[in-house]
C-alpha cells in the first residue's frame, strides 16, 4: 500500500507544479541516461526599492512595448537627434549644424556591419527596411577621437 501511494505521489503531484512564464534569454531540452528535463536561461522576477528621490532596480529588464526613445546627444558641440525610435522602417538623424561633415556606421548588436555614410544638409535618412528586428548600434564620428553610440532597435 506504501508503495501505491508513493507511485501516485510520484504521478499526480508535478502536475500541480506550474512553470515558469516568461520571457527567458535561452533554454533547451536535455536527457542523460537518468531522465530529461527542460531548462531555461534568465531572471524571472526582479527586486526593487524605491525611496523619495531614487530607484533602484536589480534584475532582468525587458524594454516596454509602448517605450518610444527621442535621442538627444551632443558631439563637438553639435546636438544630434535621432527619431522614432523604436522604428520599423526608417530612422532620420538629425544635427544642428548644417555644415557638420560627420561620418556614421551602422551595425547590428554582435558588431557586424550594416551601412555606413556622411550626413548631408543637417540630416540623414537610414533604411532599415532589410535589416531584421532586433537591436542596432549607430556610431556617429564626430572628429577622429571623438564619437558618439546610440542604441537602435528596430520592429515591426
């Protein structure tokens, strides 16, 4: 009778057990010659604390759906602005000196290389049409030490 009960408990209580939902960096399936099991790679909850005049946040974040980024950042006393962001298409970098010859590059997250080119009048209008989704790095060099990264990501 012990044993009946020790099969049943064995059956019936991982079913009760839930898992874990949600968004996970990596996972897989693996087996060994005991069993197999599935595994998942990342945080899923994350501790907070706030106070008056701070935050503080440890953990996993994952960027909002509705977050819309306007970057503002200046480079040799030249503002350059970059809009929408995120973007599905296209991104338009804007600078505030008509005359500024700046040099970009454009690469995906892991450094490899997409476009590159020279601002024109003030502005410059990248096609990110066939680039998949995902998150970009834009370079804009602003003299031969200086330049400035801006974060891109890219969705449909």
């Amino acid at each position: 009778m012990n044993r009946l009960i020790q099969i049943l408990l064995i059956l019936f209580v991982p079913c009760a057990v839930m898992a874990q939902q949600n968004t996970v960096v990596a996972g897989g399936d693996a087996s060994g010659k005991t069993g197999s099991f599935s595994y998942s790679v990342g945080q899923f909850v994350y501790l907070g604390e706030s106070n008056e005049d701070e935050e503080m946040v440890a953990g996993l974040q994952q960027v909002e759906d509705d977050e819309v980024y306007d970057y503002n950042k200046m480079c040799d006393d030249v503002q350059i602005t970059i809009t929408p962001n995120p973007t599905p298409d296209y991104i338009t970098v804007y600078l505030n000196d008509d005359f500024a010859k700046y040099r970009y590059v454009l690469t995906d997250a892991m450094g490899k290389f997409c476009t590159e080119g020279e601002f024109s009048d003030g502005y410059e209008r990248l096609n990110l049409m066939g680039l998949s989704n995902g998150v970009y790095v834009l370079r804009v060099f602003c003299s031969k030490d200086e330049s400035v990264i801006f974060k891109i990501i890219k969705r449909r």
